[in-house]
C-alpha cells in the first residue's frame, strides 16, 4: 500500500493484474454530495483504451464505492472504492524477473522483494494505480470547486513539439487536452510516429490552480513546492517539476525575475508570475503553476539491450503486450487529481476540518 497526507490520509491498493485496485480517503467532512456523473467523466479522461494514441487495453474504471457514502452523500466514515480490473493479459509480462525492461522497476522490485514482485503488467509500479489515485483527486476537485478554487492543465509538450499559448482556462472537455488546437494535431502526429517504429515519446503537463488563498504553505519543508513535488512524483513516469518559470529563472538577472507588486480593486497582486503564485513557500494570491516532466514509456516494441539475471549474461529484449506510445495525455488528469489532493490537506491544516465542508468560506 502507498500512503499520503497530513490530514487527509489517502491510501492506494492493488496490482495492474490483481482482481481490482482501490484507494481509501479518511478525513472528508461529512454531508458532501459527490456528483458521480461528474467524476465518472474525470476518470474517462485518464481511463485506457479512449483512443488511438492510448493503449488498447480496454478497462471500464467504474468506481464501486464500499463505504463512506449513504447514497452519495459522505457520512465522515472512511471512504473506500475500488475499480476491478477486467481486460487483462498476464502472459505478456512472462519471463520479466529473469529479462527485465529497461526503464522500468522489473530489476529493481524483483531485488527489493526477492523475487516475489508481481511482474504482470508492472504490478504495484504500474500507472494502473492512477485509476484510483483520480477517483480520490476527482472528489477532491469537487470539494474544491464549492470553494472556488479550480484546478486546470494541459499537455505543454509531445516530445519536441511546444504548446506555448498561455493556459488561461480549463482542456478539460477537449479530446486532446491542448490550449492550440492545430499544436495538438502535430503532438497526435509525434506519438503515432513513435507508434509505428515500435517505440515511445514523453512531454510535460502543465497545471494552473486558480482562486487559491494567500498565506498557505510554509517554510523550509513545509513549503507549497515540496508538498506539491511529493505527490506529483508517486505518479509513475514523473522525472522532474519546475514552479513558474523554474530553470528559465537562472537566465534572468533580479529585477527581470521579481514579479513587482501592485494594488488592483484595493488587492495586491504582482504584475509578472515567474514565481508561479509562490513565494517562500506561501500562496501570494496568484495563479499557482508548475509544469511536470514525463518520461517516454519505457515498455516498446523495439529491440533493447538488457540482461538475463539468471545466467548472467547480456540479452535483448522486444516488450510484447499493449502500452501506450505515451502517457502524457492520460496523466494530465493524474496531474489535476494529485494537485486537488494535495491542496484539500494544505488547506485542512491550515484553516481547519470545516474549510472544505459546504458551508466554509474560500
């Protein structure tokens, strides 16, 4: 089991091929309605087999909630759901212990577990656990959205190609989650390139969180940047985070990279957000933004050097199975359900049990 938070405490269970997989949310105030319509439609956005440039292993991911609703109202018991897993094909992932991928946690879960690793379809380090990391961020989303604040995102990048309009508001409900439409063409054109020659891309999401209230967060570890960083990175394939302008930073002097303040309607805001809505750790009152890196899938179809870790000797490898040639647009979901879990703690601890419940004030 993954476990996160500091009020909120999210559990994650199960294996890619294990009959089902779940999570478990303690700490949601009771008397919330959760809009299940509304979070079926967020879990389709990360759910498989949507598309061509996906991975054809179909899976309905249909939440079934055990406890912590009556009807679907949360009644402050711990709210438990799982997705059962339907279309497998545990064949494919035969002889992986002995041959493992490179790229992925074969060699090294089989050490840390002695060889007992569940090795089908990535087991526990496959981003099938994803599925229920959004059924959790999905309410939390909803519990944020009464609030006002919104959480949005989009693919930056496939590969080479940039999206470099501005994210202003939310992709949500286009089928490939850019801000300019005829980039996201040529992204879908990238990713079926990688396709055909048996191999993968990767890209970077990047995600804004609008009407978020000064003064949250804190110093040194308590600072917005770790809490975020730390679960953004329990989804599988992140490999770096940067907030606002992050590394482009170190190319400016101080006063290029200082956002200046000003009053606007009697609120202090800043005239530039290269801090990306943070500073020493602490929401300022600007959009909160951050942009993370995903690697190329590393389970392809092309040939790739490895070793046999019985006999001891190097050996090749052509992944068999269904993958997807990349993940970015499924994760950009991810991205939204981590950021919205991430916040729903932040702010429990920092203005109370009460501040998510209908009747708090933002």
């Amino acid at each position: 089991m993954s476990r996160y938070g500091e009020f909120l405490h999210l559990t994650i269970f199960g294996q890619s091929h294990a009959p089902a997989i779940g999570m478990t949310l303690e700490g949601l105030p009771a008397g919330e309605t959760i809009d299940m319509a509304a979070l079926q439609t967020f879990l389709d956005r990360r759910a498989p087999g949507r598309n061509d440039w996906s991975t054809p292993r179909k899976e309905a991911d249909q939440p079934e909630f055990l406890s912590g609703l009556v009807g679907n109202v949360t009644c402050g018991a711990p709210l438990t759901a799982i997705i059962r897993n339907t279309n497998t094909r545990s064949g494919d992932y035969d002889g992986l212990s002995v041959v493992p991928r490179p790229g992925h946690a074969d060699y090294t879960a089989g050490v840390k577990y002695g060889g007992h690793a569940d090795f089908a379809g990535g087991g526990a380090f496959s981003g099938r656990l994803t599925a229920p990391l959004c059924i959790a961020g999905g309410i939390c989303l909803q519990l944020l959205k009464k609030q006002g604040i919104e959480v949005i995102s989009r693919i930056a990048s496939i590969g080479s190609v940039e999206d470099v309009t501005p994210l202003t508001v939310s992709t949500a409900d286009k089928p490939f989650p850019v801000v300019d439409d005829a980039v996201g063409e040529t992204m879908r054109a990238e990713i079926a390139a990688a396709k055909a020659e048996g191999d993968s891309v990767g890209g970077i999401v990047e995600c804004a969180v609008l009407g978020l209230p000064v003064g949250l967060g804190g110093p040194l570890f308590d600072g917005m940047e770790g809490r975020i960083s730390s679960i953004v990175f329990g989804i599988p394939a992140v490999k770096g985070i940067e907030f606002g302008i992050g590394f482009g930073a170190v190319r400016l002097r101080g006063s290029e990279n200082n956002d200046p303040f000003v009053v606007e309607n009697g609120t202090v805001r800043t005239t530039t957000n290269h801090c990306g809505g943070i500073l020493g750790g602490i929401t300022n009152g600007m959009p909160l933004t951050f942009r993370a890196a995903f690697k190329p899938t590393p389970s392809i179809a092309k040939e790739q050097e490895t070793v046999d870790i019985e006999k001891k000797e190097n050996a090749t490898l052509a992944v068999k199975g269904r993958h997807d040639p990349a993940v970015v647009h499924r994760a950009r979901a991810v991205v939204d359900a981590v950021t919205a879990i991430a916040l729903c703690d932040l702010l429990t601890v920092r203005f109370g049990t009460d501040f998510l419940a209908s009747k708090g004030e933002a």
